[in-house]
C-alpha cells in the first residue's frame, strides 16, 4: 500500500517537473509546478513529516507560486520563448551527469548488501508521534543560532527586494514599459 | 512494508537532473528561477527521506532552512527580474549579454 502511495506521488512528481521544464508558456509552468508542490508533500505525509507537508503547501504553493504568478503576469510575457540557443552546450553537460547517475545507482545497488551492516543502518527508536511539538523543540534548542540567521537572511531579502524593484525617486514623469503597456490594453 | 531508501534517492535525482536541463536551455528568465525551485524541491525530499531513514529531525529542521533560502531566493530574483525588465523591456536570457566577454 505504502508502495503504492509513493509510485502515485513519484511519478506525479516526475511528470510535473518534466512539464514545468517543457512547457512553452511561464504560467502553464508555474501551475504545473503547484501541481508537483502538492505531491511533494503528499510525499512529506508518507515520510512522518507532516508539519513539514503544512509548510510546503503554505510557504511554497501559498506565497512563492503567487509571488511567480504575480510577476509573469505583471510582465506580460507573449513572445515565443524557444530553448536556447546553446542547447547544444547544455547536452553536453547533461548527458555525462545523467549517465554519471546510472552508474552510481548501479554501484549502489551493488554495494547495499555490504554497507548495511557499516553504518548506514536506519536507528532503532521511533521518531515522536506529535511532529511539530518535535521540531519546536529541536529548532529551538539545537538549531537556535541557525534559526536566527535564517530571520536574518529574510529581513535582508526583504530589503533588497525593496530597494532593487522600487523606482527612483524623481522617476515619475518617465513611466517606464510596465507602465506604457498597461495604458496600451 | 517500507521503501527502500534508494527509491527516495532516484526520484530526487530525477528531478534534480530536470531541473539542471531547464535551467540550461530556457531562454525564459522566470522558467530559469522556476527550474531552480525544482533543484531545491529535490533536495528538500532527499533530506525528508534520510530524516526518516535516520529517524533524526536534523533533516526536516534543514528543509525548513532551505525553504527560507529559497523565499529569500524568490524575492530577491524576481526582483531582479523586473528591474531588469524594466531596463531592457526583456526578460528573455540572450538579450542580456552585458557581462559576457
């Protein structure tokens, strides 16, 4: 059942992110991407991490999805968007990564008889039955420092945000493109 | 019964190595930083995965770390985005070739 679980949501996931890669059109892409958000944490919930299932559909699909959503379509993007031009470069880049992979799930595999017993061995005790009250604790205690550098980063990407998407301030009588195609429609 | 941890692993490869595609050959700013958000979604589920495996909530408290890098990511690069379309009235990848030699 559990198996089951997990093909329904690996191969969504997989479908989805193939499609926010093809898709021509950025607001297809960013509705795809909800799409595999959602499954990332239907796959966070069959993994006992359930506050963190919360957090992804809250943070990720409720504020960086919009925050996508809102810019495309402030832009008004309507030109064709091929690939680029050096896709060729691109190739040659992947395709060693891709076969890289292969050859180290293959070893992998291989290898999993012997290296169970090294140390790679899941630990016996049972993770808390409330999750959150669990990570409360060890964010606040092991990770405290950690925490408070991450509120740090936001209050600096707010302010950068701020300072590089706001307008000069005698820039008024100039509208810029995002202005002018606004009166245009 | 219980996936074996290596099934995790493949899937996040996957969508890592997608994400690496997309951010190589779109020419589409906003599809790039989309492409991005598939990379750290990948690493978000193999560092769920060994949380699990381990039964340590390390992982989860870093995929709770990673997503903020990643809002600030957002922010920050859209941000970007728009001044830089508003400079050029482009946000397409080759007309901004400035700092290339």
């Amino acid at each position: 059942m559990s198996l089951f679980f997990f093909g329904y949501f690996a191969a969504m996931i997989v479908a989805t992110s193939i499609l926010v890669v093809a898709l021509r059109n950025p607001v297809y892409s960013a509705l795809s991407l909800l799409v595999m958000f959602f499954h990332v944490a239907g796959l966070f919930v069959t993994l006992h991490a359930e506050f963190l299932a919360a957090v992804q559909i809250i943070v990720y699909a409720g504020a960086i999805l919009v925050l996508y959503l809102f810019v495309v379509m402030i832009l008004n993007v309507k030109q064709d968007d091929r690939y680029h031009s050096q896709w060729r470069i691109a190739g040659f880049v992947c395709v060693p990564l891709l076969i890289e992979t292969m050859i180290l799930l293959a070893g992998g595999t291989g290898a999993r008889t012997t290296g169970t017993q090294t140390g790679l061995a899941p630990a016996a005790e049972t993770i808390a039955p409330d999750n959150t009250l669990a990570i409360g604790q060890t964010l606040f205690s092991t990770y405290l420092f950690p925490f408070e550098v991450a509120s740090l980063v936001l209050l600096v990407a707010m302010i950068g945000a701020i300072v590089l998407a706001k307008r000069e301030i005698g820039e008024q009588d100039n509208p810029g493109p995002l202005v002018q195609t606004k009166v245009a429609e | 019964m219980t996936i074996p941890i290596s099934y995790y692993l493949i899937l996040s490869g996957v969508v890592f190595l997608t994400g690496v595609v997309g951010v190589l050959i779109r020419r589409n700013i906003i599809a790039i930083l989309l492409s991005v958000e598939l990379m750290l979604n990948a690493t978000n589920i193999n560092f769920v995965a060994f949380s699990d495996y381990f039964r340590d909530l390390g992982g989860q408290v870093f995929v709770f770390f990673a997503l903020t890098v990643a809002a600030a990511e957002v922010a920050v690069g859209l941000a970007i985005i728009i001044a830089l379309h508003r400079s050029r009235s482009t946000i397409n990848i080759e007309e901004f070739n400035l700092l290339k030699w």
